[in-house]
C-alpha cells in the first residue's frame, strides 16, 4: 500500500493564495444616466472611434494618452433638445479597471462623475460624493492635477489620479470630436 498523505499538503498553498474578490457593481448604465440626466427622455448611443489623428489631439490638449480605439458615447435629449453628453470609460485603478461615467453639459463643462463599477480591495472612497464634486464644472484646459486642485484619499491615490487624468481625457474628447 502506498503512502500518500503528503499530497493534500502541496495543494494547500494553493488554497491559501487565493485573493478574495472585492468587485462591486453600483451602477448600470442606465442607472447612471438617469442619476446624471434625470430630465432626459432620450439617450442615443453613438460610439467615437478614435483613429490615430484623434488621440494624437487627445493626448496633446490632455497630457493623457488614449487606450481604445473607441469610446461608448450618449447623446443626451429631452424634449427634442440635446442636453449634453454621457460618457463611460474604464481606467486602472492599481491593479484593476474602474468603470465610470462623465455627464458633459453642451458647452463641455463636466456635470458630474459616477463610479459605475469598482474592482479593487481598496481605495473605494472614490465614490464619495463629496470627493467626485470637485469635478464639477471643470473644462477642458482647466488643471485637474491630483494634490493640487484634486484631492487625493489616502490608500486610494492611484484610484483618485488615473479617473482625473480619465476625466480630463474625456473633455479633451469633447474638444476634439463632439464639440
């Protein structure tokens, strides 16, 4: 008879690496939209395809460079009146992608900020209200620097610089291709 009592003490380690998952969903798209856009009637998608141009215009007016090739665009309506823009993008957290959405007005300045879904173990306070308020009103050209006129949250810093650079991307976007 052989003597295998060793064996489930190699698949041990294994079962004691495993990272527990801290992904969180708190919005929908659709949620969102109706949270930022509360009057529209109306939201029509309408992708942006950023051919090698347009990034080129993006990164310059922005600092931030551009990932995709597209970027998931609403046309927002009510009344048969555009509102604005909604916009969701996803940036790197630390280790994982956050998922959020950018209200635009018509003129480019920022309405709001809602993070959609969050994947990391830690810096969640970006949902904060109050710390996504700071967003509000901000245009293209204007600083979104991070420790400067963005707050950063302790133990959440790469979270708090990588959605400012998101979203001074987006009203860069905004600039080059749906003004």
């Amino acid at each position: 008879m052989q003597n295998n009592w060793f064996i489930p003490l190699l698949a041990a380690p294994a079962l004691v690496c495993v990272a527990p998952s801290y992904a969180a969903q708190y919005l929908t798209i659709e949620q969102a939209q109706k949270l930022m856009f509360p009057n529209a009637d109306g939201f029509a998608a309408q992708a942006v395809a950023l051919d090698a141009r347009l990034k080129r215009a993006i990164k310059e007016r922005s600092g931030v460079a551009v990932r995709n090739d597209s970027q998931p665009v609403w046309r927002v309506q009510a009344g048969g009146k555009q509102l604005g823009w909604f916009i969701v993008d996803e940036v790197i957290g630390k280790h994982e992608f956050i998922t959020y959405a950018l209200a635009l007005d018509m003129s480019g300045a920022i309405l709001g900020v809602e993070i959609m879904d969050y994947r990391e173990t830690h810096g969640h306070e970006v949902r904060n209200a109050k710390w996504r308020a700071q967003f509000k009103g901000k245009r293209a050209g204007e600083a979104f620097e991070l420790d400067e006129d963005i707050q950063n949250i302790s133990g959440a810093t790469l979270s708090c610089k990588h959605i400012a650079d998101g979203a001074k991307r987006l009203v860069a976007l905004y600039e080059a291709a749906l003004r």
